[in-house]
C-alpha cells in the first residue's frame, strides 16, 4: 500500500515539476507534498526491511 501511495501521491507531483520546471501547487501544497512524500517513501522502506526480516527469520 505504501508504494502505491508514493507512486499517487509524491510521483505525481514530482512529475509535473520535472515536466513544466516549477511547482505551480502554492506553498501550502509544496508542504503537504513534501511531507506526504518523506512520510511514505520511509514507510516504504520500513515494509521491505520487515519482509526481508521476517524472510531471514522463517527460512
């Protein structure tokens, strides 16, 4: 779920920025976004060290 939300929610984002070379969203949503971005991108990372754990434990 986490890497669904990333691809929705801060790839989206970060696409429009690379496509025109400015955010066009105001300062409230750059907030937002870089929040939401830094918050699931670690929630990411934090589910693949989880199956990697529990992977090493179960085998």
């Amino acid at each position: 779920m986490a890497d669904i939300m990333v691809a929705m929610m801060a790839m989206t984002f970060n696409f429009s920025v690379q496509l025109t070379g400015s955010w066009k969203f105001g300062s409230f949503m750059c907030d937002v976004w870089n929040s939401l971005d830094v918050y699931f991108s670690t929630a990411s990372i934090l589910h693949l060290c989880c199956i990697s754990v529990d992977r090493y434990v179960n085998d």
